[in-house]
C-alpha cells in the first residue's frame, strides 16, 4: 500500500500573446529513468497561505513574473492528482489560474535547489502542437484544459515588463 503525502498546489497557465502556454521540462531526479514531462509553472502552499498568493510566489520564484495576489482571479480549473516524486509519493490537490501576458522572458534565478537539479529546459507552446508533440505533460489532458480556460475567462492581459 502507497502512504501518500497530501499537498495543496497551485499552477499557472501561463499564456502570452500568440496563444502559447508556458511549460517547464523536468524529471525526477530520484527516478531519472522514468524519463522527462512538461509541466506548468507552480508549486505547494506554504503554511497560511491561500491559493492565488502561491500561484503568485510560485509564478514569481520560477519566472521572474512579478504579480499581486489578487491579478489571478478565480481558478479555471482544479484536479487531484497522485505522483512520486523525490522519493515521496504526493496527494495533490491543485488549483489552476489563467494568466495572459503580451510576452515575458523567463527569468529562473528564484528556482530552488530541487527545481534547478530537476529542471531542464522551459519552452513556450503552441496548445495544438504540444497535443500533437508526443510528449508527456501534465495534467494529462492540458490541451483540453486549457482551452475550455481560454474559451470561459477574458482575463486581463498583463504588459510585458509587469511587477508589483
């Protein structure tokens, strides 16, 4: 029997002018035979906080994208999900929040220890090529997920050099 850890997450779909969604390439660098994903921008929740303020911190730690809490309005989209990692199993609970921004160039400086051993590469994707691609990525039905996102909110595009 699996004893999982639970965790809140939250994660950004993070989607610039051409329709391209940010997406992070990593492995586990406990089971690097298990080959490479593609996932969104986010990360746990810190004790006391609430999910926009992690999808805030997270975004800003991984991207260099700088906005307050409020900017990311309700989640478009929220799952469980169930995955090793590091040598622990997790119980995710996660919520995603729609953000559009003009463009931005990914700044990693803020990665952790973890994400810079696990991490390899970030790339912007158009959705219907990462469906087509091939590749792994997570949550497994992103495409759709992010369509049904694009189509249900206008979030607020935010200016290229944006901060708070």
């Amino acid at each position: 029997m699996t004893v999982y850890t639970p965790r809140r997450a939250a994660r950004v779909l993070l989607v610039d002018a051409a329709g391209r969604v940010l997406l992070f390439c990593g492995s586990d660098p406990a089971r690097p035979e298990h080959g490479r994903w593609w996932f969104t921008p986010g990360g746990g929740l810190d004790a006391g906080e609430t999910y926009p303020e992690c999808a805030a911190r997270e975004l800003a730690e991984e991207t260099g994208l700088r906005l307050p809490a409020p900017a990311f309005g309700a989640p478009v989209h929220r799952d469980l999900t169930e995955f090793p990692f590091d040598g622990v199993w997790y119980r995710q609970e996660q919520e995603f929040f729609l953000v559009r921004v003009t463009g931005h160039e990914v700044d990693t400086a803020g990665f952790s220890e973890i994400e810079r051993a696990s991490v390899a590469a970030h790339r912007w994707w158009p959705p219907d090529e990462l469906a087509a691609s091939g590749e792994r990525y997570y949550p497994p039905d992103l495409p759709a997920v992010l369509a049904r996102a694009l189509a249900a909110t206008a979030a607020p595009t935010v200016g290229k050099d944006a901060s708070c």
